[in-house]
C-alpha cells in the first residue's frame, strides 16, 4: 500500500507492506542506495517507512534481504527499466 499525505509544503509517502522479512525501498530520490529507507516492522505487523518527497516523477523498487527486487502493484504505474526488467512509478503533486 502506498499513501500520500500533504504537510508542511512536502508529500509524505508512506511505503507499506505485510512481509516476512527486511525491506528497503530504493528509488531515484536515494540514488538506489539499499537500507537508506528501510521498512520497519509495526505492531500491527505490516511493514513500513515514511519519505517526505518532492513533486515529480519518482522511480522505485523494493528490495528484499537477500537482493531480491520485487514492485509495488500500487505504484502509479510499472515500466521497464531499461536493464531487462521493471520499475514503479510514483506521481507525486
């Protein structure tokens, strides 16, 4: 699930999902880099971490311990990456 809420000027989007294991989310606002935006567990169960974003067009992934990169089904929309695989898409007003 992915949220968006106005404050202070900025959008805060927050990344959430149910899984059993580390998470972070990488995107062209933390230049790729792994466990700058890590998920961290809740006590509901879920998983989730807040970034405050600029408007614009932001692409993203996850990645799962282990190296695997997986989408967000509820991304704005998924496109290729141009290395043989996908990305989402966040719009962000």
């Amino acid at each position: 699930m992915i949220k968006r809420q106005r404050k202070a000027g900025q959008v805060q989007v927050t990344f959430s999902l149910e899984t059993d294991r580390p998470v972070s989310v990488v995107g062209d606002f933390n230049d790729w880099t792994p466990m700058v935006h890590p998920l961290k567990k809740r006590s509901n169960g879920k998983w989730s971490v807040t970034i405050p974003l600029p408007a614009g067009r932001h692409s993203f992934r996850y990645l799962a311990d282990g190296g695997e990169f997986f989408d967000d089904p509820d991304a704005d929309e998924i496109e290729d990456n141009g290395m043989g695989d996908t990305h989402g898409v966040l719009v962000v007003d």
